[in-house]
C-alpha cells in the first residue's frame, strides 16, 4: 500500500469492519500508522453490503471516480463479483493461511501479495517479482 501510495495512487477501504475498527487497525498496523494513506473509509452501515453492485456505485459516486477507474481487492468472490457488476476492475487476493483461501476467487486476476499488482495500465496485471 505504501508503493502505491508514493507512486501517487489514492487508496480507500471499504470493509465489513466499522470505520471506528479501521482507524484504530489502521493506525497500529505492524507498518506504523498508516491512516495518512487512505483517502476514505467504508463500511456496511454507511454504504450498504459489500456482496450487493449497488454499494459499490455508491462508492465510486461518492469519490468521484468513474466505476472503471477503480480497482478493489478482496479475498471473497462474491464481493469481487459484485464490484465487478459496478463496473470496477477486480483482483482477488489469496494467501495460505487466510480464512477463505480454498474457496478461490473464481474468473478474477489473482495475487498472494500486493507488490505481484502492477497498477500502472489502464488494466490491473500480475507482474512477476523475481
């Protein structure tokens, strides 16, 4: 998050977790404080559920990005399925060890960790890290 961040990248997080349970994760991560980076915070209660497309055009509405210039990760297909339904880009995210990384992450663009992402393109790629 941080690369992306200094490459100029503007970062939000929407998750199931209130955005009181974000800042306080946020801000005591085993990288420091990094709530400086994200631009915003989602939730279910202020946005609506997170396996529902219409959460997730309420969001690009609220940011002012337009559905196709946004590109949301998560470790659960439903959720991928339904930015994708929005128009966002998708990557799902599955490393060993994590709650549902046996369920896979269906037809999306798949990485173990963040810096496998180039988010240069007008596409999200792997990229291969040597």
């Amino acid at each position: 998050m941080r690369d992306w961040f200094e490459q100029g990248k503007t970062l939000f997080i929407f998750s199931s977790g209130s955005v009181t349970a974000q800042y306080a994760w946020f801000g005591n991560t085993p990288e420091g404080n990094i709530l400086s980076m994200l631009s915003g915070h989602y939730d279910t209660e202020n946005i609506g559920p997170k396996r529902v497309a219409s959460s997730y055009t309420t969001i690009a509405n609220t940011i002012g990005y337009a559905p196709q210039d946004i590109v949301f990760l998560s470790d659960l297909v439903d959720e991928l399925d339904s930015a994708r339904e929005a128009g966002w880009k998708t990557v799902g995210v599955r490393r060993e060890g994590d709650q549902y990384y046996d369920q896979g992450v269906g037809d999306h663009l798949e990485v173990s960790s963040f810096s496998q992402l180039n988010l240069d393109g007008s596409e999200p790629v792997l990229q291969l890290v040597e």
